[in-house]
C-alpha cells in the first residue's frame, strides 16, 4: 500500500498566515477620549459619539454649538498617541415646532 505524501508547497505545510488582531490601540484611544468629552464640562451631554481607526479619532453625533464642537476637536487632539481627529460633528439646528 502506498501512503500519498504531500509536497512542501501544497497547504499542509504552509503555516496557517496569522490572523490581523483586533486594534487594541484604537479602541484604547477611543475609548480615552469618550471619558475625557464626558469629563469636561462644555462637550458633557452632547450627542458624541467617538470611533478611531488606525490612530484616527473620528467624532459624529450632533452638538448645541459651535464651541463644543471646537472643543471636542481640541480634547481629542490633547490624547496621546491620536495621529489625525476627524471632527465630523454638526450643529443642532433650531427645533421646528410639531403639527
């Protein structure tokens, strides 16, 4: 009986190729500076919500002014290791009244 033995190129013996680990270092990032905008008093209670991908801190949601927003920005830019803030935030516009 002949036992079939694979060839070095063939899958059997190619290391399984390492699987990309989730971010730590954005999520770390993200998540220093959702508890710093949570801290200060200007940006507490805005509708911020704060992302990072590659050291790219990315802030959405909808602020009462364009103070917070700048500040937001700044709080951001202040953490450690942030490399670019993307401030997409927008301003709250005036309530329309309900029919």
């Amino acid at each position: 009986m002949l036992m079939p033995w694979p060839y070095p190129d063939e899958g059997a013996f190619r290391p399984e190729p390492p699987r990309p680990a989730p971010d730590d270092e954005d999520a770390r990032l993200a998540a220093l500076v959702a508890q710093r905008l949570s801290s200060d008093w200007s940006t507490r209670g805005q509708q911020i919500v704060v992302t990072a991908q590659n050291r790219v801190v990315i802030l959405t949601g909808v602020v009462a002014g364009p103070d917070a927003r700048q500040v937001a920005a700044e709080i951001a830019w202040d953490v450690r290791g942030v490399v670019d803030v993307c401030n997409a935030l927008r301003l709250a516009g005036p309530r329309r009244p309900r029919r």
